[in-house]
C-alpha cells in the first residue's frame, strides 16, 4: 500500500477540460470502474466534482501497468500524468474531451465490494442506503445535494448579513417550556432529577435578544422535536432563524422576497418574481382547503351548502344543519382520467382525512353519471353543476360533513393527489404565497380547550386586539406564513411586546399565573424593562433544501438523517448505556420487556 508523502493534488477531477491538455497534473480520488482491454486499460476516477478517465497503454510503466490492473471499484488512488484529448469523446460527462495519460500511480486504500453500486439512481432501497450512508453519500445525486444545501446556508449568511442582521448561537441545552410537540429532555448530572430540554425553536431566546437590543438577529439553529416523521420531518432539523425590531410584516416580507429572489437566482438560475402573492388564511381554506396551497394547478374549492342546506338528500343536508358544509372541487378533463374504479379509490383516499364518503359526478361523452343525482331536484343538480363550472369531459368530487375542518382536509388533499395522478406537478414551477391572519386560537377536541396556533407569544391582529378574551374563535393573529407548491417554507409572526397583553394571551390559553411564572417568567419578566416592537421568521432549511434539489424527501438533502421511527440505522442509536451512566444521573431504568416479565 501506497501513501501520499510528498504527492500534491494540483486539480479536482470533474475541473478539467480540453483547454487543460499537454498539463501535467495530479488528481484523487475513488475508482468508479476499471476496464481492462488487455494492453489498454481505463480507469474512471471519481471525486466530490465527477469523473475523469485515466489511461494506460502498452507505453506506461510495467509496475504502473500491472498495479493498474489490480485496481477494482472504490479503491482508493492518486495519479499523476499528462492531460491529452480523448480519441472517443463523449458527452456523458462533463471531462469527456479528455483523458489522463498516467506516468505515477498510488493505491492509498483497497476496498470491498460495497452493498449496492455507487452510481445514480441507485436501485438499493432507503434501508440498506441509511445503513452505510457514507457510501449512499458518494454517490454523485447525494453529493450535489449536500452542496446544494452548503450553497443556500452561505447565500443566507451573506445576505443576511448584507441585511443587518447579527449571527447569533442561542443555547442547545434550556428549560422545558411543554406547549404543541414533545420535548427531547437531557438529565442533569450536577442537578439530581432535574432536566434539560432540547430547543423545539429560539423562540424566546431571540425575543430576549431583541430585548437586549441587538435589533436583527439571525442564526443557522438547531432544533429538535420529539414527534412523529414523515417524508419532510426529521426529530432533529435545521432552521434559517430570523428576528428583527421596529419593522411591520410588509418590511419584514420584503426582506424575505429578496431573500427567495437572490438564493433561487445563484442556485438554480430561477428568476422568481417578487412581490409575492398574499392571501388570508381563511381565503386559503375555502378555495384550497389548506394554510399552504399549491398554486400551480387549479381544482378549487366551492362551497354548495346554500345550495343542498333544504334537499331531501340527508348526506348534504346533514351536514349543513349541523353547521358544517358541502363543498366540492371540478376536475377539468377528470372523467376519462378517472373511471369508477379510481373513483372508488379517491373515495377510500377521502375518508383517510375523516370524510365519512365521496359523492361525485362524471360528465363523459354527452353523459352524466352520478352518485347522488337521483336524490336531488333537476334545479339542484343543475345549480351544482353550474356553481362547479362542468362541462363535458369533468369530474365532480363532493364532501360534506358537519366539521369545515373535515371538508377542507379532505378536498385539500384530494386536489393534490389528483394534480399529482394527472401529471400537473411541475417541479420546475415555483409559486410562492404569503398566507396571513391566522386564526390567534385554534380547538383542541383532544385538550377540550383553546391553544395557540402558532406559538403563545404571537401578537393578534390590532382590530382584533379585544376579541382576545371574549371572541376566541374570531380573534386573527399577526402571523404569516412563506408557501411555496404547497409546502411551508416559513412561518412567523408580529410578536406582543406588552406585559398587558402577553397575560391577556395566557389566560386566553387558560395558563395560571403559577404556570405562566414557572414556565416563562424569564420572558414576561423582560417585558417589563422595555420590549421594542419585534416580530420575525423562521425557514425550514431542510424543506427549502429538498424543494430547491428537487429531492422526494429531507432525508436526501440531510447528510446523516434519522429514520420512521426516530432511529439512526448507521450509528445503530439509541441505544443502551451502562450502569455506570446511569448512576451518575441518579437514574434507574426500568426496561419494558422486564415490566412485561414481572406482570407474566
């Protein structure tokens, strides 16, 4: 085996060009396959930049030649040699022109056969590539993804400084403040049965530091929530954290636009036009049946309940009476897309969201086939049909149900999975949306009470200031939201910056002043000694990665991710610790499989 002493690398592998030919140079790197053609020998050479070819013939050195001839995939090697331009070029990769001519060879580290190829598009399942990650990080779709994702945080750092902003770190261990997801809780050595939590957010912590005076802070934060995954949720992720002072939303939202602007320009070469559109939540709702709509395709929502509130049809009627609604969404060329089959599978679909069916109506050829037809008046259906916009060559998709929140889900998510059946999903089509006024409260059946929807310290809305106590259900919050093709890039808000009106937002959320002292007296306290107006923002880092790479998951734009369950398949955690551990924290473990023995 080989070392490197005195070897310089002079160039990256995927750098050079024709322009580069009659240089000497020197390059690393991993062997991505070897052909050996008998007195001529090839070998693709791979580094973080992409491949270059490396030849030998009958000329080069016999030690050369035959240690060569030895090579095998992910070996790992330095050469030295002559670039010249390739007899058989070709434009599968962006070195093709060229070749390397080896006059010096080192075989730095042999390798195994590795559990699936390093090539892209990898055909091995998510499992297996998450168990060796670091090989999955070779492959060269990971490797740009990851320096993608280093591209976007730089961008941010540069224009946010350019902004005013100051890069802050906040603590990683703090106090537990329970309020919406789990916190991950960490024991205290020093402070027998006391904890420390995992930051959900800098929530407070940025607060304070306007408080202190700092005007505009940002920092690449850290975050961990303790809930489950899904495709765009990890327990522990990144966000762009964001708060400034003495600035209004529109201020606030243009520093952002031209955030968005710049990052999809120098990234992607994208020029997104800026200002963004702005809609109200409840707007957003009603025509999408989401708080982040995908603009790129229509299928809006309308509302039929006026329409069906007195038919003899009790699926319609019902809910109406109840105080819900029937809304429905027009597909436009649905009916030969959709046969009954497929409607019966988007109707299995819906009631995953809760919606206890799907009624419909299929314009094909001249006829109409209906599921519910024959149980209202000919007005009635034609009033539908017209409120629906159909004509022939739709599909008309109904839910009703005595909870708006229901409906929407439902008809929310359906409009997408159809988009996504239909092929109107354009990864290339960026629409962003400013969504704002948001509800300040939102119903928990689950607590059987009013909690936030966005966080406690959020501001309401300055016309809806005395609804805080007495017109929950009604009371808008200055919070806002940054969408783009129906994910959440963002969210933020305009914050209280009062004593008065942060303990009017506690007992709102029927927060005791014991509890309120206990859990934030260190921010409510703070107000007390002069807060500035303040309000900011914080970005999904990963979500923005994974739209910006066009990659299906967070996982794909996360060097070392977790899995379903919470769990890294890599480093084999969590896992057990030793007694020894244990004491230290003053903590006895009781492990499940010995309560279920005990119980036996």
């Amino acid at each position: 085996m080989d070392n490197l002493q005195d070897f310089h690398r002079s160039h990256y592998c995927g750098d050079l060009r024709l322009s580069d030919a009659g240089k000497t140079v020197s390059v690393c790197g991993w062997v991505q396959r070897q052909r050996d053609l008998g007195g001529l020998i090839f070998v693709d050479l791979r580094d973080r930049t992409g491949l270059v070819q490396l030849s030998f013939d009958d000329s080069t050195d016999k030690a050369i030649f035959d240690k060569a001839a030895s090579l095998r995939g992910e070996y790992v090697i330095a050469a030295t040699g002559l670039v010249r331009e390739r007899e058989a070029k070709t434009n599968k990769i962006a070195t093709g022109d060229i070749e390397i001519y080896v006059t010096e060879l080192r075989l730095l580290a042999k390798a195994e056969t590795p559990p699936f190829e390093i090539v892209e598009n990898s055909k091995a399942n998510d499992m297996l590539r998450l168990k060796y990650r670091y090989l999955d990080l070779r492959r060269p779709e990971m490797q740009k993804a990851i320096a993608t994702r280093h591209k976007i945080t730089k961008i941010a750092r540069d224009y946010f400084d350019e902004q005013g902003f100051l890069e802050i770190e906040t603590p990683i261990l703090t106090k537990s403040t329970p309020e919406g997801a789990r916190d991950y809780l960490v024991p205290s050595r020093v402070h027998p049965g006391k904890f420390y939590a995992l930051p959900q957010s800098p929530q407070q912590y940025k607060q304070l530091l306007m408080l202190s005076g700092f005007d505009r802070y940002f920092q690449i934060a850290r975050c961990f929530r303790d809930e489950d995954l899904r495709a765009d949720r990890q327990p522990e992720f990144t966000q762009i954290d964001l708060e400034m002072s003495f600035l209004n939303e529109d201020e606030i939202m243009t520093i952002q636009e031209g955030f968005l602007k710049r990052v999809f320009k120098e990234v992607l070469d994208v020029d997104i036009q800026t200002p963004f559109q702005r809609m109200p939540w409840r707007e957003a709702m009603d025509r999408f049946g989401s708080d982040k709509p995908d603009l790129r395709f229509g299928f809006e929502l309308k509302d039929i309940s006026d329409i069906v509130k007195d038919c003899g049809f009790g699926v319609f009627s019902g809910p109406v009476a109840a105080g819900g609604s029937v809304r429905l969404i027009n597909i436009e060329g649905g009916a030969a897309a959709f046969p009954r089959k497929k409607i019966d599978k988007l109707g299995d679909f819906a009631k995953t969201y809760h919606a206890k069916g799907l009624a419909w109506a299929r314009l094909h050829e001249g006829n109409m086939t209906s599921s519910y037809a024959k149980f209202l008046t000919e007005e009635e259906n034609r009033a539908i049909l017209d409120r629906a916009g159909a004509k022939d060559g739709d599909l008309v998709l109904i839910v009703g149900d005595e909870k708006n929140t229901v409906v929407w889900a439902a008809l929310g998510a359906l409009r997408c999975e159809i988009a996504k059946q239909m092929g109107l999903l354009d990864p290339k089509d960026f629409k962003f949306l400013w969504v704002t006024e948001f509800p300040m409260f939102e119903w928990s059946e689950e607590e059987n009470r009013y909690m936030a929807m966005h966080h406690p310290f959020t501001a309401p809305m300055v016309e809806d200031e005395d609804k805080i106590l007495t017109d929950k259900a009604n009371c808008r919050a200055r919070a806002y939201d940054i969408v783009l093709n129906g994910t959440e890039l963002g969210g933020g808000s305009i914050r209280i910056n009062t004593p008065e009106m942060q303990e009017k937002a506690f007992q709102a959320l029927g927060i005791s002043e014991e509890d309120i002292q206990e859990r934030f007296g260190h921010l409510v306290n703070a107000f007390k000694f002069g807060a500035p107006p303040h309000g900011g923002l914080a970005y999904g880092l990963d979500r923005l990665c994974m739209l910006m790479a066009g990659a299906p998951s967070i996982r794909d734009v996360i060097a070392f991710p977790k899995v379903q369950n919470a769990s890294d398949l890599m480093m084999a955690c969590p896992d057990v610790v030793d007694a020894k551990q244990l004491d230290d924290l003053s903590i006895a473990v009781t492990r499940m499989e010995e309560t279920d023995q005990e119980a036996e």
